[in-house]
C-alpha cells in the first residue's frame, strides 16, 4: 500500500513538473490557488446564470442534431394522430419530431427551455443583487455594462429560439415583431423586408434565426461571460463590510479547494434541479398550437417571461397615432415596442456614469451597500421594478381577466393608471422604510437590544430591558458609530439565548453541559 | 506592503532550510500573496473520530448514490418504452419515459452536488485568510514606463510627425470597413406594394377577373353558408390563397342580424357606401389588426365587438369595425364584395386601404380620420 502511495506522489510531482518545464506554471498555479474570495450567499446569483448557460449550450447542441431550420411546406405523416394530414413547414415537422421520435427528445426540449427560463430570471435577480448593493460603483462599471448587454443578447437569444420550432405561438411573436419594425419611421417597411425576405412570414426567416440563434449569439455570449468573469476575478470580489473587511482587502477563503468544491456543488445541484424540472414540468407543448397561420391565434398567448414586460407596455398604451398627411404616420407601438425598449437598453446601461454624475462620488468601492444606507437608489430601483411588474401582470392580464373574473378593459385601464401612480408611491414607500430602517440601527447602537423583557419599577413604571452592545455610560448610552454592518436586532444575534433544547421534530432532553439553560431562564424571570 | 493589518507581517523564510514543514513552505507562498490566515484549523480536532468516519460515510453514501441513479438513468434512455403510440392513459410505461428521465437524471446531479457541498462544509477545514486587494491603478513607475513606450511607437511611427499620413489611413480604412459590411446589404430588399396590396387584388392574382371567397379547405362559399349571426373566415380563391404567402388577406365574413346590419348601413364611411361594400346583411372585414397584425379573432355576437386577442384591440362591427378600445388606432378595412351570377361570393376589388400594421407611408385617407 505504502509504495503505491509514493509511487502516485512522485508520478503528481513527475507531470508537474514536465507541464512547469513547458508552460512555466508554478508560479500562476499557485496565485490562482490561493486567491481569496469572499463568501455571501447572493454572489452566487450569478452562477446560476453561468450554469444554466452551459446546460443550454449542451441540451442546444443535441437539438440541433435534429432540427431542420427549413419553412419548405411539407404535410405531416409522423406519430401524433391530430396533426396528419396537416400541412406545416419542415422547422415545426422537426419539431414534432423531436418531441414524438427522437428518443429523449421533449427531454431534452423542456430542459433548453426551462435553462432559458431560469438563464434570464437568474440574470434579473443577479442584476437586482448587484444594483441594489451598489456594486456597479467604480471600478466595476464596465462589467455592468457588459451584464446589461449580456441580457439583452439573452433576452433576443430566447426569443429568436422560441420562434424556431414556427409552432401557432411563435408565428404570433414573429407576427407581433413584423409589427414593431414596420413602424419605425422611413426605415420600417424596409427593415421588415430585409428581415423576412420580402412580406411576412416569408420563407427564410427561420434559417436567418437559425445561425443568429445556434452560432452568432451564442458566441457573443460566451465571449462577453468570459470577460465578464475575468474582470470580477481581475478586479477582485466585492465585499459586505464587516469586522477586518476594508476597501483594501479581501477576506474570504481560498479558491482551491473551498471555493472551487463549493461552486461545482451549486453547479450540479442547478443542473440537478433543471434536470427533474424538464422531466416532471411540462413546458411550451408545441403540438398543441399546430403550425403558424396568419389568420389562426388563440386566447392567452403570451411570450416567455423576460419578453412580457415588453407586450404589456404595448397592450397599455393608449391608441395615440401621429399622422401628418398624406405620407407619415406613427403607429402607437413604436412608442412602447422600439423607444420603451430602447430605453430598457440604454438607461440600465448608463445608470453608472448618471449616479457617478449626480452624486459626484467619483472614489473606487470594493465594500458593498447595504440597500438601505442609500435610500435614492433603493427607492429609484425599487421604481423599476414595481413598473416591470405591472408590465409583465399587464402581459398575462387577459388571462387575469379570465381567471379572476374580471373585465378585460378594467384590467387595461389599471395596467395603465398603475404604471403611473405605483411607481411614486412605490419610490416613496421606499425612501421611507429605508430611512426608518436607518433609524433604526442608530437606535440599536445608541441604547442596545430591545430584549422583550418588561419590568417593573418600585414607582410602577413599566420598562423594557435593553442589552447594549457596549459599556454603557451612565445614562445607559453606548456611543456606536454605524459603519456599514448589520447591525443585530436579536438576542440570539450576539449569541445569548441559544434554544436550550436541541432537535428538530421531538425534543432531544439533555442536560446542557455550560448551564445554558438556567442562565435562560433567569434571564427570563429578570434576574440577570 | 500589506497594509491590510495592524499587527506585523509575516517575516519571510528561507526555502533551503531543510527543517522547513510543508505547512511552514505554504505559507510562505500565502505571504508572497500577500494573504494572512485569520483562522484555520481541521474540521474535526482529532482526526479519525467516529464523527469524521460518520461524515465520510455519507460523502460516500452521496456519491454512490448518485451513480447509482446515472445508471437507472442511462438504462432508462436505452430500455424503457419510449416510443409515443398515440392516445396513452397513464398505466402506459411510455407515458412515464419523460418523467423517468427528469427524475433520474435530477437525483443522480443532486445526489452528487450534495456530497460535493457536504465535503466541502463538513470535511474541509474551517478557514478564513485576508488577502491584500490592491485596488487602483499601477504604480507611478509602471505608469511612467508604459506611457514612455507608447510615446516612444508613436514617434516610431511618426504618427506627429506625418499627420497626412495618418488622414490617408483613416481615409482608406473607412471605406474598408463599409466594404466589410456591405454585403450585408444582400438583404434588403424592395417592399414594394407588399403592404398595400393584398391577394384579393383582381389585376395581379387572377388575371382580372373577380376573385372568389374560399374557406380554408378551398370550397367556394355562398350567402347560405352562413347562418344569421354567425361568422367564417374566408380567403381569395386563389393559389395558395389560404396560405400564409398572402399573410393580409383572411377576411372574416360575418352574417348580421337585420337590426344590426341596418345600424351598421347608417353609420357606413362614405368610401364604402360609394363602392356599396355590403351584401344583403352580409360584411366582410379583413382579419388582420390593425395594432401589430395578430388575427383578431374574437367575436363578441352580443356587443358586436371583435377582440384581437395579442393586445386586446377591439373594434365595434356596426360602426366600420373602428377601434373603440386597446391600442389600435384604425378600423378594420372592409373587403367590398357582391354574389356572381353562379351564387357565390365574389370581391369587388382590393381593400380600399391597406390592412394591417401601420407603417410611416400609409396612405391615409380622410374618411379614416373623421372619426
């Protein structure tokens, strides 16, 4: 045993050496080893967004193996009984295909489907983490910027793959599109044209789709992910404030092993999740829309989740077209469809430059805010998001209408004063819990821990008992300036009153060894 | 140069002495990194207690599991039934062969990522190293030096000293650059009158002659196809007439009762009562809206509304189907249409004005705007 131990040891140190020899490695291996990262559970948001990545690259790269990106019309004669006989292009026949004969295949469609769901929802949550932390401060700017550009590639990504199988569903997202490009000012019909070949649908928007969505986005994803991650390893981890943490140092622990054991943990675990969700949840049933016509759509289409903000935005906004005669008009889409989604691009994408311009702080900051210290751009985002959320109820509010019995127009007409109102009352609301907030630290760190112990005085007076979070001076003042940290809010926050009883679901009797349990209950009868 | 504590450094060591642990040679290389453990220490303080043995067992346990579960996976793909026979209740194993493979494979990918995550938070030691940051830019030296290269390939090159040159390059480089994506250019393509003239059009789909409604199974329809108060959608009989090659032409045809069609004679646009675009009771609307072009296929029979159901246009039939609410902001143009001699449906011509989307050169005429 022991030999064979040596002999695999000086084989490890044999290969390195032969790689040092060649690539000069000693020296990167060991920097790339004992980097520090620091640890929070929500900088690992991100990561979801990586792994559903290469999970939709895989899954991708097996549907292709299948998928004939031709709109050559052919009838159906495959297994599913109610579409033979039907005519339909070769994109949605393959589709078919896919889901009915090729052995795995609706797995392996549910899987790329529900990877770009939680892709672009992870990408969101990331991007909420990442704002509302102040992370995108200096010097990190240029890696939001390339995060807003990565959703976007995303979110065309999505919507250029889920127009491919040319099912009734996606005919109507094309359809929607057609519409929003013709109505660009002297360029639109034009656009349109060169889009779909000539008049919609054409015959070769869907191989134009095809390389832009299987080889053209995808590369630019990869590309922009990998700088991406190369600059928040360059530029090196943001952190929470906290003990020992400064704007010069990175406390954490090491990337080999720790950090690496723990990211491919998440990564199997994300694959594993996505994986049981593509067998047990069925997603985008293709079959059952049939193929694309121009004059069939049905009740509650709805695109994916990332794109319905977007159609909400255009199913509220008022019939309000400009028209000078005889040879101009502006529909109404063009308002929400190409400016309001030129905005969702460029306003994300120069938030940086516009805090650094507004707020004058021009400093590098590698320690994280917490949300509430900086009341403006927590309400401010707070504004946008209570504003996505009424587009995307707006998007599905035909379906609300349905499900809750609710007049269509009613549900329009709130849509509409909603995405007005809520938004300010929302900032407001905001601003207000975050300064109450505040308040509330500084009230902590002056008279300490609100303890939920009542007493009385001799006079009859009722008081709570405070533990401060240090020695008081004699008006039971504690002078703690507010740094950044969390500040605790709980007894058990500073490690007094753990349960005195250990076990989950029946109670585990044992007689605590560091008399735990009598300093808890005298404690509790005031004597302490 | 580690500023990141008060306490001091770490004095380096020196390699060749033999005596030097492993641990003592690591950390050199942590202080080269200029990282400092604040706390380190084995996960479990003596090593091999039946606590450590327990978490190693059921590391292994994971893992184990976990290929076990690959395996039910892999025998699944290749051995269940799979294979869709049509119509299925579930007591068919084929119906199952989707969720058989989530379920496998799911468990196989979690089983392993919990024994990696265990491993890691209950094998690993208990650490935390502080690493200095050196945030900013480079130092003033590397600074000076870089900024002396580059002065120094600029005047290499003479790009100061020969500005006529540099313009020549720009001048020849912006074409170039035009060239690259001029190709590009293989896409457009003229529209044409793709927007404005439709397959109901006599002159260019049927050699002059009227063009009948057909259904989507290519049978001409006739006034008795049509029950009172009800609706079909009808397409030019022509090739591919029901194709999406003619994606603006589905007319929905619509018999109204009496009372209705004699409101809808009153409030008719004086272009369509020039060219008498009803018959009888019968009107024909074309069915793509005129918000983003979704076939707006909802006919409310009691409100005499129809619904597109993308973004909730709607469009009152007895008045020229106008939009009344959502964002459309035209009606639906009518298809003016009469009975030939045979009794079927014929079109009296084209649209009168282009149906679907709005785009910048519509034409527009005023009849559109008075309401």
């Amino acid at each position: 045993m022991k030999r064979r131990k040596g002999t695999s040891d000086s084989l490890l140190t044999k290969a390195g050496g032969e790689l040092d020899d060649r690539f000069k490695l000693a020296l990167p291996a060991r920097i790339l080893f004992n980097k520090v990262f620091p640890d929070h559970w929500s900088f690992l948001l991100g990561e979801i967004a990586l792994f559903s990545f290469i999970l939709l690259l895989l899954s991708g790269t097996f549907l292709a193996l299948f998928f004939e990106p031709s709109m050559v019309e052919v009838t159906y004669n495959g297994v599913y009984v109610p579409l033979q006989g039907v005519e339909m292009s070769q994109a949605y026949h393959s589709a078919l295909d896919l889901s009915f004969e090729v052995r795995g295949g609706l797995f392996m469609r549910q899987l790329h489907h529900w990877s770009t769901l939680l892709f672009m929802a992870s990408i969101l949550v990331h991007m909420l983490r990442i704002f509302f932390t102040g992370a995108f401060r200096a010097p990190r700017e240029t890696n939001w910027m390339i995060g807003i550009v990565l959703f976007w590639l995303g979110f065309f990504e999505g919507f250029f793959g889920y127009s491919l199988p040319d099912d009734g569903l996606s005919g109507t997202g094309l359809r929607i599109m057609e519409g929003m490009t013709e109505s660009i000012p002297f360029i639109g019909p034009w656009a349109s044209a060169a889009l779909f070949g000539g008049q919609f649908p054409g015959t070769s928007v869907i191989s134009m789709l095809y390389i832009i969505h299987v080889f053209v986005f995808p590369l630019l994803i990869l590309a922009l992910i990998t700088v991406h991650i190369g600059l928040v390893f360059a530029q090196k981890h943001t952190q929470w404030p906290g003990p020992g943490r400064t704007e010069h140092n990175v406390v954490g622990f090491r990337m080999f092993p720790n950090y690496v054991m723990k990211q491919v943990g998440f990564m199997l675990f994300i694959w594993g999740v996505l994986g049981a969700m593509a067998g047990l949840f069925q997603i985008n049933p293709i079959w059952l829309f049939g193929p694309y016509e121009v004059s069939v759509v049905s009740s509650a289409s709805q695109p994916d989740f990332y794109v319905m903000y977007l159609d909400g935005l255009i199913r509220l906004f008022p019939a309000w077209e400009l028209r000078i005669p005889p040879y101009f008009t502006l529909p109404p889409v063009f308002w929400p469809g190409i400016v309001g989604m030129g905005l969702s691009v460029m306003l994300p994408l120069l938030y940086p430059a516009l805090e650094r311009r507004f707020t004058k702080d021009r400093g590098h900051h590698n320690l994280l805010q917490r949300p509430r210290d900086n009341a403006g751009r927590t309400s401010l985002g707070v504004m946008v998001v209570v504003f996505w959320i009424i587009g995307v109820i707006s998007g599905g509010n035909d379906v609300f209408a349905e499900q809750f019995d609710i007049s269509l127009n009613a549900m329009t007409w709130a849509g509409r004063i909603g995405l007005v109102v809520m938004p300010i009352i929302a900032y407001y609301v905001t601003y207000r819990i975050c300064l109450g907030l505040q308040q509330h630290d500084r009230e902590v760190l002056a008279h300490g821990l609100e303890t939920g112990i009542l007493m009385r005085d001799p006079n009859g007076r009722f008081y709570e008992v405070h533990q401060p979070l240090a020695e008081p001076d004699e008006h039971g003042h504690t002078e703690l300036e507010y740094n950044g940290w969390v500040v605790p809010k709980k007894m058990n926050r500073i490690g007094a009153l753990p349960p005195a009883d250990k076990g989950f679901f029946k109670s585990i009797e044992e007689p605590s060894e560091d008399g735990r349990a009598e300093r808890r209950d005298e404690i509790e009868s005031g004597k302490h | 140069m580690s500023a990141h504590n008060d306490s001091n450094p770490p004095e380096p060591v020196d390699l060749s002495n033999p005596k030097l642990s492993r641990f003592e040679v690591y950390k050199e290389g942590l202080r080269r990194d200029d990282i400092e453990i604040i706390h380190y220490e084995p996960r479990f303080a003596k090593p091999g207690t039946k606590a450590e043995k327990r978490m190693e067992r059921i590391v292994s346990g994971l893992f184990l599991f976990s290929g076990l579960f690959a395996t039910a996976f892999v025998a699944a793909y290749i051995w269940w039934p799979w294979e869709y026979e049509g119509a299925a209740t579930w007591r068919d194993l084929q119906t199952w062969y989707t969720p058989v493979l989530g379920t496998t494979l799911g468990l196989s990918l979690l089983f392993f990522a919990v024994g990696v995550l265990t491993w890691a938070k209950k094998l690993l030691p208990v650490e935390e190293l502080i690493q200095d940051r050196h945030d900013g830019g480079s130092s003033s030296d590397d600074r000076k030096i870089a900024e002396a290269t580059v002065d120094n390939m600029v005047e290499d090159m003479g790009l100061k000293r020969r500005p006529f040159l540099v313009k020549a390059a720009l001048l020849g480089a912006a074409p170039l650059g035009l060239a690259a994506i001029a190709p590009l250019g293989a896409l457009i393509k003229d529209p044409g009158d793709m927007l404005t003239v439709t397959g109901w059009n006599a002159e260019k789909h049927n050699d002059g002659e009227p063009i009948r409604f057909m259904m989507k199974d290519g049978a001409l329809v006739r006034p008795d196809m049509v029950s009172v108060g009800g609706q079909i959608t009808v397409y030019p009989a022509i090739d591919h007439g029901a194709t999406n090659q003619h994606p603006t032409s589905p007319v929905l045809l619509i018999h109204l009762r009496d009372a209705d069609a004699e409101v809808l004679r009153g409030n008719l646009y004086p272009m369509y009562q020039d060219v008498d675009a009803l018959w009888g009771n019968f009107v024909a609307y074309s069915k793509i809206c005129t918000h983003v072009g979704c076939p707006t296929s909802l006919y409310e029979q009691q409100s005499q509304r129809l619904l597109c159901p993308c973004h909730q246009s709607q469009f009152n039939v007895v008045d020229n189907a106008a939009p009344v609410f959502g964002p459309a902001t035209r009606h639906l143009p009518m298809l003016p249409f009469t009975v030939d001699e045979e009794g079927f449906f014929i079109a009296k011509s084209d649209f009168l004005v282009p149906p679907g989307p709005a785009f910048w050169n519509r034409p527009s005429l005023p009849e559109e705007d008075e309401k």
